[in-house]
C-alpha cells in the first residue's frame, strides 16, 4: 500500500515547493556539514539564496526543515568493500526447466561477471559467464547475472561467485515440470527493510526489533531462514525494500536520493540469506515504481528513482521467460510458444515448478485503468513496458496452454487483489481486466499482497462463493498474504466480506503453500516471530480435464 493524499491546487503547489526543497539535496547537505549553527539566532539567508526559486515558499519554514534535518540527518549507506568485486545482494531464480539464475550486485561493474558451480562445494568443475553487469544513474552498485544450465533436476548444486571475497553457497535445483512430488512454497509480499530506515519501533502494528543494528530473529526474514530446510522456492509478487518511504524516517529528510539507494542496498543485503539460497521470484509492486507514492509528484524524482528503475535493473536479466510447453500436445505447445514471446520478465511471465504452473502479472501498468499507468489512479505515470494488450494477450495463451495432466495445479500472483476485508482495498481495474480470465481458464489459486494483514477467501467469482466451497469448485480461490512487515506498518482488517475465512492483522505473517498432490493443495499462513500456523486449509481440486475452458 502506500500514502494517499487529495490536493487541491494550492496545496499540490505547496507540497511540489516542499518536495523540490527535499530532493534539492545537495546544497542543504552540504551547509549541514560546513556550517556551525546557533538555533536561537540562525542565519541561512545566503545560503537560501543558492535554492531554486521554486522553492523559497515559506522562507522561515524552510529554515526550521533545514535546522531540525541537520540535527537529526544521515543517511544509513552499507560500507563499501576494499574488494570492489565483492558480491552482494545474492539473488536466485528458476531460469528454464533445467536452469538456475544467479544474479548480485558489487561496488564496480564487472567485465565478465561468472559463477562457477558443481555438485559438491570442493568441485565446482563447471563455469557460467555473461557480459551483463549494469547500473542506473543514482545507483552506488552494479547488477550482474549469470545463467546455470545442464543442471540436474531437483539436486543439490554448490556455486561461488567469481571474486577474491566470496564464498560457497548451495540451492536446489528446480524440479522437472510434471514431477508430482510434494513440495512447499513460501509466499512472501510488503517486506521492507529493517532497521534503522525501516521498522524497528514497539507499537501495536509494528514489528519489535530492539533499536540497535537487528540480528535475523522476529522478523519474517528470520523465519524463512530458521525453517530454510522446509521449502524450495519463494514468489514474491510485489512490494520490496520500501525505499520510496524514505521520507518517513526524518533523519533522511536532507538527502533523499541518496536515502532511496541506501535502504535499497540494506533491503537486498538482508535478503541475501534467502535470496541466494532459494529460488526467489519477483514481479512488481507500487512501491518499485518511483521515489515517492505522493500522486503528481514523480515528476520531480531524479533520474533513476522513477518508472521501476531499479526493479528492472535488479530482476529483468534474472527472472524467466516463460517455458515451453511440456505437453504433448501440439495446440499448448503452440500456445506456450505465443506465450512465451509475449512474456516481458520481470513484470508478467510464467515457469513451471513440479505439478505447479505459477504465472507472474503485473498489476500496475499494462492494462486499461491500471493504477499506476499512464493517468492511473495512482498519478505515478508508469509504463507501459509493452505493446497495448500484451500483458493480457500474454495471459490468455499462457493459461490456455497448460496441460493438467504435466501441471495440474496453476497459481496467479500479482501485486494488488480485488477482493480483500477493508472498504478500499480492492483494484477494481485488476479485476475488470483479470478476472474473468481466471475462471475461464480455471485458475486454482490467486495470490496478492498490498493489503498490510493476511487474509483468505473461499472460491469466489464476480464477488458471490462458489457452491462447492473447497471442493472442487470451478471459481478460484483467494489470498492475500501482505502481513511480511514494512515500514507502514500492519493494515486492520476493516469490514469481511461473506466469503471471508480468515483475516490477521495482530503480527507480522506470511503464507506456504504445500502442493501434497495432484488433487491437494494446502494453504497456510504463518506468525512470523514465533512460527505459529494461524491458518490451514485445504483446496481439493479433480483436474479431470486436461485442458480447462470455463
């Protein structure tokens, strides 16, 4: 979720004068290090004459930002290695049936970014390169990538990124499209940083880490590392780091942009643990959209802090196209092969994991009304990042294409729901463009974040549950699993719709999905600080037929 503010004219005007001070970083950041103040009688006219005239509204009020910014200004940068080839913000991904991606970031950019990998950590016997090292304008780090191939399926592999400062880590290959183990996958969405740029003060609906540099414990992050062992890959539809509320910690208020990249680095670095040992799946969020949420004001974001700058940077190189059809049929696979050109990873595309087809959408531009969109509700003008109705062309073969005798499980992750508890929550421009394709083709389970809490919902379609309820039925069912934990805090749970099974806004949460059979899909979400399962229920689907048209 994020801030949502009405204007009127003259307080659009005022908050872009504000906001132009805010991100007019560099001279007030640089008086607050030269300078010696008196706060009884400061003197910063000459100084003030240096800022652009935009910004001179409330000259006094200025000076009081700039005297109480200096007292309390810093920004919380990750140190710079000597080593600038050091590897960090570790992050993995499910690349092909048979491929790994291993993608991080170092302090230069590399001339030939490799991983060598094996199947013991003494015997990395096999190399992967690319030339793929980028960056951004704002950006202190360089995103590098290499691509795993030959890999066995559903084995232990060891890599080790390339450099004179990096270890052996180890992940487990994905498994083969139509293998009807049992296996688990974690549902991870809204996490942002911890810390002190992110959540670290005791309140009801904030986490309660102790107000010095946080260890991994009672926090989400903590929990996906202590039950490591009980999952094999994460999908994370939306809402990292929450840099664009930088802004909320007034210690960042004087050095904005550099604040955003800092708690992007510290954001990724705390992620690495997991990141760089499970396969993680990304799409977008509102909160990768720009620098700020604040409607009509990502004009004034710098270069590089805008239009899912960093997000594509971090995950484009990373993140799937989709896959070719596994089936034998000669319609999927033409199907799947029309998918797959229409795909446009990180924002929407699909792979396929065991029994499970999971699709990942984009939720925030490409698709009439979207809400952050060219004239989007959001006002942050984002996209498109396709040709007009690629994305839900995308969708249509991708889902016509699965064969549930190879897959028969499909999820849908995105970053906004449609249904959710609350009187606004819901994205009625998701719906209107989604929906209908999801029982058409019979989606199993959606899956969607933003709303700060955790939720389920019985199969729905067109806001009325279906007559089966959890057994077989033909509408999908519906999550929402945004409690991970962030700087906004928790969102209460407001008004339930009838077909509300479970809602939780007392603690931070996740979800896991466990795929028990072709039949059997159980869904759980967990209390993050103490591993608890708030919730469990089973789907129980028939997938009699090979290729659904509703």
């Amino acid at each position: 979720m994020g801030v949502h503010i009405k204007l009127n004219s003259a307080g659009s005007e005022f908050i872009e004068s504000i906001w132009a001070l805010i991100l007019s970083l560099g001279p007030y950041n640089l008086y607050c290090k030269i300078q010696s103040f008196s706060l009884l009688n400061p003197d910063i006219s000459d100084f003030v004459d240096q800022v652009p005239p935009l910004i001179m509204t409330g000259h006094y009020f200025l000076k009081a930002v700039v005297l109480a910014g200096c007292a309390f200004a810093g920004v919380n940068y990750p140190v710079i290695p000597k080593d600038l080839t050091t590897p960090f913000q570790q992050r993995l991904a499910v690349y092909g049936p048979n491929a790994v991606s291993v993608g991080w970031n170092t302090y230069e950019q590399l001339s030939q970014p490799c991983v060598q990998y094996g199947l013991s950590a003494d015997n990395l016997d096999t190399k992967a390169c690319s030339s793929s090292s980028t960056t951004y304008s704002t950006s202190r780090t360089w995103s590098n990538v290499a691509i795993l191939t030959g890999l066995t399926p559903a084995t232990t592999y060891y890599y080790k990124i390339v450099s004179t400062n990096s270890t052996v880590d180890h992940f487990l290959s994905p498994r083969t499209p139509g293998d009807k183990t049992a296996f688990n996958m974690d549902v991870v969405i809204d996490l942002g940083v911890y810390g002190k740029d992110g959540f670290t003060t005791s309140s009801k609906k904030k986490d309660t880490i102790p107000v010095i540099e946080p260890e991994l414990n009672h926090t989400t992050i903590g929990r996906l590392a202590e039950t490591v062992n009980d999952y094999e890959l994460v999908i994370h539809p939306g809402d990292f780091a929450y840099a664009d509320d930088w802004y909320l910690k007034f210690s960042n208020i004087l050095s904005g942009k550099e604040a955003y990249e800092s708690i992007l680095e510290q954001f990724y670095d705390q992620l690495a643990p997991i990141a760089g040992r499970k396969l993680y799946m990304a799409s977008p969020g509102n909160h990768e959209a720009d620098c700020s949420e604040i409607p009509y004001l990502n004009n004034l974001c710098p270069k590089g802090q805008n239009n899912f700058t960093d997000f594509m940077h971090r995950f484009e190189n990373t993140m799937p196209q989709s896959f070719a059809s596994s089936s034998s049929s000669t319609t999927a696979q033409a199907l799947a092969r029309k998918a797959r050109s229409l795909s446009n990873p990180p924002f929407w595309y699909s792979f396929e994991y065991g029994m499970a087809h999971i699709v990942m959408i984009n939720t925030e531009t490409d698709f009439p009304n979207a809400p952050d969109g060219k004239d989007g509700s959001a006002k942050l003008n984002g996209g498109p990042f396709g040709a007009p109705h690629q994305q839900i062309e995308f969708l249509k073969a991708d889902l016509a294409s699965v064969d549930r005798t190879v897959t028969p499980w499909v999820i849908v992750a995105g970053h906004r729901p449609w249904y959710s508890t609350g009187s606004s929550s819901g994205c009625d421009s998701c719906q209107e463009a989604f929906e209908g394709l999801f029982y058409q083709y019979g989606v199993d389970l959606g899956v969607f974040g933003h709303v700060h809490n955790s939720q389920r919902f019985l199969p729905v379609v067109n806001g009325t549950a279906d007559p089966n309820g959890m057994k077989d039925p033909k509408a999908p069912m519906y999550i929402v699993a945004g409690g991970a934990g962030n700087v906004e805090g928790l969102s209460a749970v407001g008004t339930k719709p009838a077909y509300t099974e479970f809602a939780y806004a007392d603690d931070l949460s996740y979800s896991t999905l466990k795929f028990l059979d072709a039949q059997k899909l159980q869904v759980e979400f967990i209390r993050s600080s103490t591993g608890e399962v708030l919730d469990s229920s089973t789907l129980y689907k028939k997938h009699a037929t090979q290729f659904v048209q509703q």
